[in-house]
C-alpha cells in the first residue's frame, strides 16, 4: 500500500513538473533540467543493474542449491514436501526483499524530484536582480525584480511582461506630418560667378549663406515643440468631439424590456450599425489623428461596438479601446501564435545571470535592451532612542506667533 501511495505521488509530481507544454523554445540545452535528467538516468540504471545481478542472479544460484542439497527418500520420509516448503520460504524472502528494493528505488526517485523542484521552481522565486527593458525605437521603458535565471529563460521572462505590460508601438506616430505651410529648405548650395568676381566674394557669400543655414537648424527644436504641442491640441479637440459623439449614440440604444413604448427589436448586432453612422466620422478623425487607423478595420470596430452594447457598457467603456494604449499582446494586427525573437548576447545563452550583464531581443524593427544589475546587500543596523533624550523644550520669543 505504502509502495502503490508513493507511485501514485511520484507520477502525478513528474507530470506536474516535467510533462508541461514549454512556454518558449530556447536556443540552448536547459542545464539544470538536464542535470536532473542525468541523475534520474543514472539512478534508474543503477538500480536495474543490482536489480539483475544480485537479486536475479542470485534467485537462480539459492535454486541450484536446492536442488544440489541431496534430499534422499530413505533418509526422509517426505523429502519432497520438505523441499517444497523450503523453495516457499526462499520465494518469500525474496518477493520481501524485491518489495523493499522497490520502495528504496521509489523513495530515491522522489527526493529526485524534489530536488528538481528546488533547483526549477524554488529557487528562482527569490529576488536577486533588477532589470531595465527599454524598448526601441520609441523608447519606452520599464523595471522588474527578478531571480536566479539564465540568460535565455530571464529573456523568455522579459519577453511575457514585455506583452502584458508594454503598449503597442505605433511606427506611424514617428512619420508625424510637418507644420502646414511649412516647406523644408535645402541647405545645399551651388554658386556661380557670372559676373567674373574673385574667389574671396565667392567664399565670403557662401560662408554667410551657410552660416543663415546653420541658424535655421538651430530654431529646428522651436519648430518641433510647437508641432508637438499643436499636434497634442488636436488630438485633445478630437478626443472631447469622439466623447460627445459617443454618448449622443449611446442614448439611443435600450434594452427591449426599458422601452416604455413599441420599437422594433434588434440583436446587438443591429443595434451597433444602426447607432454607429453618428459616431463613425469622429473615430475616423480621432484614429488618423493618433495615427490607429491601420490598426482597426471597420469590421473590428462594429464587433466592438456591438459587444459593448450587449454588456450595457458604457460609452467611455467602448472608447477606452481607442483612446488609451492596449498592451502589445493585443495587437490583433500583428498577433501571431508563434512570436520569432532573436537573442543577441556576448555571453552563452545557457549561463546564469550576474551583474551588469546586456542582451538584446528583435523582432523586425523593435528591440528590447536589457540591462541587468545585481541587488546589493542592505546593511541594517538598529538605532535605539534614549528616553532621557527624547524630550523638547519650546523657546518663545518676541518674534514668535503662538
């Protein structure tokens, strides 16, 4: 029964922890999991060769002996029987000792396992550096704590916060149209002496040229703070126009069983083209403003639309898809089941994390740059306050407002 219990215990541990759909496929062989495996390998191996040698073989050698130990039918009166039950008692004791070679293999295979739970799963779970991910090209960053990984599974780790916690990168954000009436001016210039001057007039105009040029490109940065900050007006105007919008068609859409009067009932489907016309032309404005416009097909946005009003959302509810940015995993324009990264490290992918480690992941024009550095150790002496000292006085004097 005990033998049977820990079988049980030990197959459900190990499809717990070994017979799991990976996450990731990494670029090389997972260390500990394979030195776990060895020892697994190793121990099972063992086992079956004492097994063989010393219990079968010797079985086959205790059951030559009795045979060879000359029982003679004058000398007993039942020398068969007496033969019969020694074989029994030998049978016994060896079906006993096979049981406890058993258990004995059971029990060193599941302090295996429990090792490789230390080594996988336990030991990661302590706080052991800080990383900074810092996405590009927009620059977008963010912190973690994390534990004791190599390379390639910290890479896998950064990789799911990177989908949750990161936002889409929108690449038409940094294509932002110039300021209207606004042409960009060469500053590149070729002359020519039509009226045969010398060299040192055509020096002196070119140098005076350049140098206006040069002013230009120095009032570069006013001109982008206000195209950003107009740029940041406009989609401020289109947001309050898409809201207005948004709650003028909501007001007309209730549930059947809330009409006090007839209507002609429709499912949520319906529903959302019959109210989406008066809120279509501000989410147009408001998505090619934002540059979102790749991103939704007008299929998309009815599907949404008409979700929301099957869920009595609200019209803030069925904007906020719009107007805030949705992590990375919903990037229904570029989501894949199969997500192609490449690891770029001057160290060997299998190695452990220390500190100030740098790798890279890409995937086409985004990279993720991450820095590693190790928590330092806090030193936390105890302060205790005398109680003599910890007493005040209060001064007054003539200047003193009470």
């Amino acid at each position: 029964m005990s033998l049977a219990f820990k079988l049980v215990i030990l197959l459900i541990g190990a499809w717990a922890l070994f017979y799991r759909k990976p996450k990731a496929t990494m670029p090389r062989v997972f260390v500990l999991r394979g030195i776990i495996l060895v020892f697994t390998f190793i121990f099972t191996f063992c086992y079956w060769l004492f097994f063989g040698v010393r219990i079968l073989a010797g079985q086959s050698v205790g059951a030559a002996a009795t045979d060879a130990d000359g029982f003679d039918g004058a000398d007993f009166y039942d020398a068969e029987g007496v033969r019969q039950i020694i074989a029994g008692i030998k049978q016994a004791d060896m079906y006993y000792k096979i049981v406890q070679y058993a258990v004995t293999f059971v029990d060193v295979l599941l302090f295996v396992h429990y090792l490789a739970v230390i080594l996988l799963e336990i030991r990661q779970m302590q706080t052991m550096y800080t990383i900074s991910v810092v996405r590009s090209p927009d620059g977008e960053r963010r912190v973690y704590n994390i534990g004791q990984l190599s390379i390639q599974r910290a890479a896998c780790w950064v990789l799911e916060q990177y989908y949750k916690d990161f936002s889409i990168y929108n690449p038409y954000l940094d294509k932002a149209p110039s300021r209207k009436g606004k042409s960009d001016v060469s500053t590149t210039f070729k002359f020519y002496d039509i009226d045969g001057g010398t060299n040192n007039s055509l020096q002196g105009r070119s140098r005076a040229i350049m140098a206006a040029s040069a002013r230009r490109r120095d009032m570069s940065h006013n001109e982008r703070f206000y195209e950003e900050l107009e740029y940041e007006r406009k989609v401020r105007r289109r947001r309050a126009r898409l809201l207005t919008a948004a709650e003028e068609a909501f007001t007309h859409v209730k549930r059947m069983q809330n009409e006090p009067g007839p209507a002609i009932p429709m499912d949520p489907t319906e529903a959302a083209h019959a109210v989406f016309p008066s809120l279509a032309r501000a989410l147009q404005k408001y998505l090619r403003a934002t540059r979102q416009q790749p991103y939704y097909t007008l299929e998309a946005i009815l599907e949404h639309l008409a979700v929301c009003i099957s869920h009595d959302m609200s019209p803030k509810a069925f904007l906020e898809h719009y107007l805030q940015p949705c992590a990375a995993i919903f990037n229904n324009r570029d989501y894949r089941r199969i997500q192609q990264w490449a690891l770029v490290c001057d160290v060997a992918p299998s190695a452990a994390l220390a500190d100030d480690i740098v790798f890279q992941l890409k995937n086409g024009d985004v990279g993720l740059l991450v820095h590693i550095r190790r928590l330092p150790h806090f030193n936390i002496t105890e302060e205790v306050i005398d109680p003599k000292n910890n007493k005040f006085v209060l001064r007054l004097n003539s200047e003193t407002s009470v």
